[in-house]
C-alpha cells in the first residue's frame, strides 16, 4: 500500500496555522467586495484594521467579528 501524503498529512511537518491577518485585496476577495470598497470600510471606526509600518491589515477574527454584527437583526 503506497499512500500518497499531502503536506498537511505530513507528521513531520505541523500543519499552517490560520492567517491572523489579510490584506485589504485578500480581504475583499473574502468579503466579495471591491479593494476600493475594503479601504473605504477602513475608514469606519467600526471596521478592524491595524497599520504595520506603512501597510494596513485586517485581523480574520476582527473581520469576523465585524461580518456578525453586519448582520444581526438582518433577517434572510
């Protein structure tokens, strides 16, 4: 039997963490939105954003977050 192994089924390898933070660009792919849109939202003092030196990002849990509260209330 000759299984084959993808990286994270690898024991000598741990598996990739989850991205803490995105760029806007990747952002507004998850989000389904325009980057243009994602740096206006970066205005919003309710939208989560950091700088790091001269780039901003955007914390997953924080965006997150942010996607909940968007939508509470809000029925489908």
């Amino acid at each position: 039997m000759n299984e084959e192994r993808t990286e994270s089924q690898d024991p000598r390898k741990g598996a990739m963490p989850e991205r803490m933070a995105l760029s806007p660009q990747e952002a507004a792919e998850v989000l389904g939105v325009s980057r243009p849109t994602v740096y206006e939202l970066m205005h919003r003092a309710d939208f989560p954003s950091f700088a790091v030196g001269s780039r901003r990002l955007i914390p997953t849990e924080g965006l997150r977050e942010w996607v909940r509260n968007q939508t509470k209330g809000v029925s489908a």
